[in-house]
C-alpha cells in the first residue's frame, strides 16, 4: 500500500505541471489583463499601457512563464498583482473559510443524503420511496446560485433568522459563525444530497437482492442489523466513489456560493482573479485546485481497500 | 509676481459652494452623536488603495475618506479648495501660486507642509493614471513650508479643473512616498478616516482619525470638501457583488449603506420606513462607442442610418426600469458646459427613413455584431432592445456578451470583430467637458478612426481662455460626435442608493461621503 501511495503522489506531478501549462497558457489567450482593471474605465489606452509597464505585464509570454515556473520549484506561487500580497499567502488566509464551508456541507450532504437513499430503498416503489426521490430529484435539478438567493430571501428578509451574507470568525462566537455557514453550507450541499440519494438507493436495491441478504433475513436477523451490517457495507464502494467526487464538487462549487454570500474564501478570491484577470492567483488557485482533487481521489482509492478486503494494490 | 485674484469660474463657484454648504448644514447640532460602525455594502471591491494608480470608482468610494486633495471639486462639481488655503494666478497665466493650510495632520501624526504637496505631485506627475494633463507643467516648486508653486510651459486656463479633477484624484500623500512605485503607496492621508485594515476580496476597514483638521472656512458637507467630521467610529466597506444580498443585507440591518440598489428592489423598497432611498439621477450616460473601421460601420450614412432609426425612450425604459431621463447632452443640464448642439441627430425614432437611408447607404446584409457587459445588467439590456430595434430598420445583428476585462481590450482593438461597443461614461461627465470626450481624442480613439477636426477641437478647448470661449468649442465637439456618430448617446441613468434611517447626515453624491454622518 505504501509504495502503491507514493507511486501516486510522483504520478501527480506531471499532471500538475500540466494543469499548470494549461491555466497559463488559457489566461494568456483570454483578451483583457490587469492593468485595465487597475486603470478603470475612464483610463485611455495610453494611460492603460502606462500602467501595464508599470505592473510588468508588457514582459513577453515566455519570460512570464518561466519566471512562474522557476518561482513554483521553489515553492513560490509569485505575488498577486491586485492583492498586494504572495499568493501563496493569500490562499493560506482564504482556504480555511472555504475547507470549512465544503466540510460543512459535506456533513450535510452525508447525514441527509445516505439516511434518505436508505429509506427510499427500504421502502421501494411505495409513497415514501416516490417522495424522497422527488425531493431528491428537484436538489439535483436547482441551480446552487437559485437556492442561494432563494434562501437569503426566505430566512433573511422573510424570517430575520440568519445573516444574509458575509463571514462571521468562529473567534467573535461559534452560534453566530455556524449561522454565517449554515445557508451557504445548505445551498451547496443540496444538489449533492439529491445525487448521493439517488445512489445510495440505487446500490441499496442491488445489494439488498443479493443472496447472502436472503440467507441472513432466513436467518431471523432484525432488519436493522440486515441492513446496517451486512447491506450497507456493501452498498458503500460505489458510495465512497461518488463521496469523493461530490468533496471535490463541494469544493469547486464553493466559487458561486461563496460570491452569493460574499464569503471571502478561496472560491471567492478565485472569482474576483478570473474578473480582473489577476494571472498569479488564478494560476496558484487552480494548481491547489488540481492538487486537492488528485489528493482526494488518492484517498477514495486508499478506502476502497480498507473497505473491501479484496481489493489489493501491491 | 503680479498676481490676479482667481477666475470667474473659480470665484462663482465658490460662492456657489457656499451657498451649497449653509444649505447642507441644516441638521441641528444637537443630534449629532458620535460613535459606532457603519457597514457599507459596495457593488466592487478596490483593485488597489493607492489613489494615484486609478480611475476605479471602488477605489474612490474607499479612499476617499481617507485622503484630501490640494484643490478638490463642490456639490456642483466646481472647483474648491481643500488642503489649499488661497490659491493665485499670475497674470500671465502660466503660474499657479497655492498657500497650504497650516495645522494638518497625516494619519501617521505627520505634520503636511508644501514638501508633501509637492512631492505628492511629482509622484502622481510619475505614476498617475491620467498623468497626461502634467505634462504641460514646466516646473513645481516649494519655496517655503507654506507655500507651492506650479509653472506651466503654456497659458492652460482648466489647470484647476485638472488637478481637482476626481476621475484620479490627484491625492496628498507624506513625502515619504514619493518614490513609491503605481499601486505600492502606503494608504496614508489626511482626511477625517484612516487606514485600519484591507482584505482585497473582501472589507476594508477604516477608523476615525482624531487628530483631523476641519476645514472652518465652510460650515458641512461640500463635495469632496467642506467642513468634515468623522462622527462614526469606524467605516467597514464590505464588497458585495450580489444585488440580492446587498438588498436583503439592507432590509435586516446588516448594512447601514449601499451604493447601488437595483430599480426593482427600489420600486418595492419605497414604502420600506427602516430604509431611505436617495435617487441620484443623472448618475451615468449610457452610450455605445462605434467602430468606424469595420465594415459596414466605416460608412457614415449606415451609421447615421442607425442613429436616427433608434427609440432610445424605449432601451432606457427596460434597461433601466424607468429610472432614467433622456437628453442629448454629454454633459448635463445646470452644468455650466452643458449644451444640447446635436439634438438633431438624437433620438429620431424614425425607421422608415432610417431603412431609406439604409436602402441607398448601399448595405449588403453585414452582420453588426454588439458587444455588451452582462456584468451590468441595464447594458445588456439595453443591448437586448437595441437588437430588436436593428433588426427592425433592416440590419443583421448578433449580441456579443463578454466580461469586463474581455470587453476593455476588445474594445481598444478595432480589429476584434465589434461595431458597437456597450458603456456607462459616469465620473467622465461628472467631472467635466474633458472627461466626456476625452476617450473620443486622439490615435487611440475609441471610436477606431483619428479625427483630426476632434482633436483639433478639443486642444482648443483646453486653452481657450473664458468659460464661454470653452463652452462654445464642447458645443462643438458634442456636435461631432453627433455628426460623424462616434457615440451612440441612449440617455442618463438614476443611480439608487440607500441607507438604514438610523442613518443620519448623509448627502448622496458620487462617491458615499461618511463624514457629517451619525448614527441614532
């Protein structure tokens, strides 16, 4: 198992290095930069290019990419242009907000999405199992933009109950901190509850027509123990395969939801780099993008075998 | 030195600005109360804090609390003196002699004297977006600790519309940063807020600074002058792109302020008795630069087939919902430029002439593509209406949506495949005559194609040397623009701002002043 994770982990870093190529070479072809945001709109064209020799943007492509390049093998992720600060500390500052966030809803998605698809198996092709699975089916059909503000509409304004927007720190009080999360963490976990549903239901009902499922109900076991020991354990593998994907989606997704909400984490900060064209972030926050899903899929495949004695990588 | 009192636009507007500032006075002094925090939602958050190194409105909104110019503009936009005591004009009109008020304090307890007002002119003449105007001085010096002189190389009788121009603002900074490179100046000023904190994607922070100076020569709020006081303890300037939060953030009291309240919101917020709504009318020109060089935009009578064949009564009134006012003036009425030379060309709805001229124009069924900013949502649809409008006089048309950045450098390249190019000229206007039209002068045009007669025009106008010398020559520039259809002119958009009644003191104007503001 050890030399099957570090195999991976050098596997990775040609597909960074890709990832990298890629989102630089992307930004360099996109019309617009920085200084036209840094100048504003009123500014000439003069005015604009004085200020892009200013920031160091009228330096050929290639001496751009290679200073990128020569920074990132020393673990430099360069300096933002509009931020003022290293990238790789503003993403430091930023990606607590948005770990939390995607953790949050992730709970969310799992305490409600599981239970639900269990319940609609169990209680196949009946009303419940038809309600679930519509409810279900209108999480995974919602924009999480939509909800986002449908939410702020009802339990802001309509309720008084939660803030509309903005982050509170867990320092100024852990009650109102959980309340700066809890819509946001509701908006971008609810597609991913409807799709973790939905599967969970459908590997449940393959598992539950299993024969061993048989031989332990003709055993008198009580249909807790059926499910919970023998039917859900195995139900998990293609569970766990679309739990890893839907950390990854959650974490992604957290660049709508965390502008909904003016939350300042990395999803945000991505955002507001990819309108002003501030290159450095852009390219810092995609890398740690890329990293994180090639680290969580590490982690899916490290679980199958904890999960399934059969599966084996060495 | 012979030396001649100010112009006669100087001095009319100054007593404009006084008239303006017992007006502005009229809250009673005992409901004054200092203390608490005011949270501002604002539409963007500042690419930078450094007020030299931009034209962005963000930026403004902030910074602007925070620093003083030597000369800044009224209510009226006139020029007034800030940090300037009294100001001069030789009678050769080629030095400007400024007498520094004396007792300022910088942020980082600082005493200002004429050393940092000319040092903070050399910089911004260094790294100064809208430089350009600088380039006619000839020398600036500072004789004594009081006193700062600027010598131009020729008679520019709008010297004091430049250097209080507040496009880019031309902000004092400590001497101490002078050699700060574009971006990189520490935010230190001397106005009623200081610096606490900024978070680029997020806040900025600012606290009262109590070792400001109030201006006594006025008696409140004045513009970007005046008699300040910094009631509230601090100012959290929060950066909220959506509208929706920024309404719902409005309504719960989470905001005390925000700069921009969508029309809609607006119409259901009027009867809202937590919140007061302040229409600033007249807040931008919304317009759509023309590419002459493109085909079939690089003949005339096509263009002005457009031009006169488009109701803008009806792209103002979706675009905007209904708050607009229409006005073919790239300045506007009680402005002293303001002119309506080109009316003729504005707005003449008449498509059975248009198609006429089209028909005869020679048009081949080009496709005319429109290049608009989904971003701000009453362009786009403007740019929606204006589609079908095209269409109906006869043109193919194709909606071309790009992001901010996308549309800036397209639009700077004639070549990139748009004919109309979506806009909102809003501080331009506002400042005056040069920033209507300045983005029309030059090889960098942004209508594509160098027009010598323009240029020609608008030198004129930066050296003619009475205001109604100078009101006479932007007649004609406007007409131009009109004439050669450089500009498409749809009308002026109202600007909603809004606070929580708590609020109190608060003047609308082109940037959110918080000075002279209290909560109850």
């Amino acid at each position: 198992m050890g030399r099957y994770i570090i195999q991976r982990v050098l596997a990775a870093f040609p597909v960074l290095l890709i990832v990298t190529l890629i989102s630089f070479c992307i930004m360099q072809l996109v019309p617009g930069d920085p200084a036209t945001v840094m100048a504003g709109p009123q500014a000439t064209a003069a005015e604009i290019d004085r200020v892009r020799v200013q920031l160091g943007l009228d330096q050929p492509f290639l001496t751009q990419l290679g200073r990128w390049l020569w920074g990132l093998t020393q673990g430099d992720l360069g300096r933002s242009i509009l931020l003022g600060r290293n990238v790789s500390t503003a993403i430091a500052e930023r990606i607590p907000i948005t770990l939390t966030l995607a953790l949050m809803s992730f709970l969310l998605t799992l305490a409600i999405g599981i239970p639900c698809g269990i319940i609609a198996a169990l209680r196949a092709n009946t009303w419940i199992d038809q309600a679930v699975m519509t409810v279900a089916l209108i999480g995974v059909s919602l924009p999480n933009f939509w909800l986002g503000l449908m939410l702020i509409i009802f339990f802001s304004v309509i309720l008084d109950l939660m803030p509309a927007g903005g982050y509170v720190s867990i320092a100024q009080g852990v009650w109102p901190w959980f309340k700066s999360l809890l819509l946001p963490a509701l908006s971008l976990g609810l597609l991913q509850m409807g799709l973790l549903a939905r599967i969970t239901r459908s590997t449940m009902l393959e598992v539950l027509r299993q024969d061993y499922i048989r031989t332990a109900r003709a055993k008198g076991l009580p249909t807790f123990k059926v499910v919970g020991k023998h039917a859900l354990k195995n139900a998990m593998i293609p569970v766990i395969t679309v739990i890893g994907i839907i950390f990854s989606l959650l974490l992604t997704g957290s660049v709508v939801i965390e502008t909904v909400y003016s939350l300042p984490g990395l999803g945000r900060l991505l955002a507001t780099s990819i309108f002003s064209r501030d290159y450095p972030v852009i390219q810092g926050g995609l890398l740690l993008t890329a990293a994180m899903f090639v680290g969580i899929n590490l982690l899916v495949d490290v679980l199958y075998a904890f999960l399934d004695p059969r599966v084996r990588y060495d | 030195m012979t030396v001649r009192r100010l112009s006669a636009c100087f001095r009319t507007a100054t007593a404009i600005a006084a008239l303006v500032a017992v007006g502005l006075a009229a809250e009673p002094a005992f409901a004054q109360k200092k203390g608490g925090t005011a949270v501002i939602a604002q539409e963007a958050g500042p690419p930078t804090l450094d007020m030299h190194f931009s034209t962005n409105i963000a930026v403004r909104n902030v910074v602007m609390q925070v620093y003083e110019q030597l000369v800044t503009r009224d209510e009226t936009n006139a020029p007034m003196m800030e940090l300037a005591e009294s100001f001069a004009e030789s009678t050769d009109g080629l030095t400007y002699t400024f007498k520094i008020r004396k007792g300022i304090k910088f942020h980082n307890g600082k005493a200002m004297t004429s050393a940092d007002v000319l040092a903070s002119y050399q910089r911004f003449a260094r790294v100064g977006v809208q430089r350009g105007f600088f380039e006619q001085i000839a020398e600036m010096s500072a004789p004594d600790a009081d006193t700062f002189v600027i010598k131009m190389r020729k008679r520019m009788p709008v010297a004091i519309e430049e250097f209080s121009q507040f496009g880019n603002p031309v902000v004092i900074y400590p001497a101490e940063q002078k050699d700060r490179e574009g971006g990189k100046a520490d935010p230190i000023g001397t106005g009623p807020f200081q610096y606490v904190e900024w978070v680029a994607d997020s806040h900025v922070k600012l606290k009262r600074f109590d070792g400001y100076v109030p201006d006594t020569r006025h008696k409140g709020t004045n513009g970007f002058g005046g008699h300040k006081v910094a009631w509230l303890d601090e100012l959290d300037f929060r950066y909220v792109k959506e509208p929706v939060a920024r309404v719902a953030g409005m309504e719960t009291g989470q905001f005390h302020l925000t700069e921009d309240i969508p029309t809609k919101a607006a119409k259901r917020l009027k009867d809202n008795k937590a919140l007061t709504l302040y229409p600033v009318q007249r807040w931008w020109i919304h317009g759509a630069w023309v590419n002459q060089t493109n085909p079939p935009f690089n003949n005339r009578d096509i263009r002005r087939a457009m031009q006169i064949g488009l109701d803008m009564d009806e792209i103002m009134d979706v675009a905007t919902d209904g708050a607009f006012d229409l006005q073919p003036g790239f300045q506007y009425p009680g402005n002293p430029y303001y002119t309506d030379a080109g009316k003729q060309y504005y707005n003449v709805k008449d498509v059975k002439k248009a198609q006429e001229l089209l028909k005869t124009a020679g048009y081949k069924g080009e496709e005319i593509v429109l290049m608009t900013l989904p971003a701000y949502q009453s362009m786009y649809d403007a740019a929606v209406v204006m589609v079908e409008q095209m269409k109906a006089i006869g043109f193919k048309v194709r909606l071309d949506p790009v992001d901010l950045p996308t549309g800036a450098a397209r639009q700077r390249k004639p070549d990139s495949g748009w004919h109309l190019s979506f806009t909102g000229l809003g501080t331009g206007p506002a400042v005056g005559p040069f920033g209507a039209t300045v983005l029309l002068v030059g090889p960098n045009t942004l209508s594509q194609v160098q027009d010598p007669t323009f240029d020609k025009l608008y030198e004129e106008m930066q050296t003619g040397a009475t205001l109604d010398a100078r009101k006479a020559t932007f007649a004609k520039l406007q007409e131009r623009i009109y004439e050669d259809v450089k500009m498409l002119k749809m009308g002026d958009l109202t600007k909603v701002m809004a606070a929580r009644s708590n609020v109190k003191g608060f003047i609308p104007f082109r940037i959110p002043r918080l000075w002279n503001v209290w909560l109850e």
